[in-house]
C-alpha cells in the first residue's frame, strides 16, 4: 500500500484535516 508517491500521503492528509 505504500506505492503510491509521496504526493499522495499529502493529498490524504488535508482530505482527513477537512
């Protein structure tokens, strides 16, 4: 599961902040 780009982690880390 830790494939995706270290894009990613950020993405999901705002869409669970909102």
């Amino acid at each position: 599961m830790n494939q995706l780009p270290p894009r990613a982690c950020q993405w999901s880390r705002r869409v669970r902040l909102r």
